[in-house]
C-alpha cells in the first residue's frame, strides 16, 4: 500500500515479502510509511500483487519488488529487486498512466500500451 503527497514523495507500507516497498532496510512488514528515497517527483503509485510501479511526474517509471516473471521490467533476471530502478523496457517513453497485477503495463502519451511481466492467463492476448 503507498501515498503520494502533493509535493511528490512517495510512501509506502504493508508487506515487503518480495521487496515490493523499495526499501532493501524493511525486512518483513512495514506498519509505518518509509519514504521511497529518491529525488524524484512522483505522481502515481501501482500496486501489484507482489510489486509496485511509481510514475515520475516527468513521466518515467520505476519499480520493486518480485520480478521472477520479469514484471519489474528493469532488465535484469534478478528474482526480486530490492531498490526502485528505471523500468527499462518503456526506454524514453513519456508514460500518463502505469498498471500493476501480476504483470505490469503502461500507456504512453503517444496513446502506445506497454505489457510486461508474465501471461498465464492469456493478458497479453
């Protein structure tokens, strides 16, 4: 679960299983908001099943968290990301709108849909 305040820092809470809050210091759980340590202006928040999205007010997207199907997008076969990185599969894409499930999508401001992460159940189709 997370906030973002009007100035654009970003909070988040609640289960770090799979280093869904960004923050590699939360070991478990976290009852208390932990602010996401960047110097980025944040404008939206998706919260998956086991990771989380954040758009930048510059329209750049980052996540954490459980990336075994490759749904934090980052690049990397790392099962889990600890820390928020760039999602590196949109490039220079300026993302409006971010998605979190099980699988991860965005919607560019050149109206372009971006699907990442796994398809079990055919999301991708």
């Amino acid at each position: 679960m997370g906030a973002i305040t009007s100035s654009g820092k970003l909070y988040l809470w609640g289960c770090n299983k799979y280093g869904q809050l960004g923050n590699p210091k939360v070991k478990t759980n976290s009852v208390s908001p932990s602010q996401e340590c960047s110097k980025s202006k944040f404008g939206e928040l998706a919260c998956g099943l086991t990771h989380t999205l954040a758009l930048t007010k510059e329209g750049y997207v980052f996540a954490a968290g459980d990336n075994d199907e490759g749904q934090c997008g980052v690049g990397k076969e790392e099962e889990i990301i600890h820390e928020f990185e760039p999602v590196d599969v949109l490039g220079e894409h300026h993302v409006t709108k971010i998605i979190a499930g099980c699988h991860s999508a965005a919607i560019t401001s050149e109206e372009h849909i971006y699907v990442w992460g796994t398809s079990t159940f055919g999301q991708f189709q």
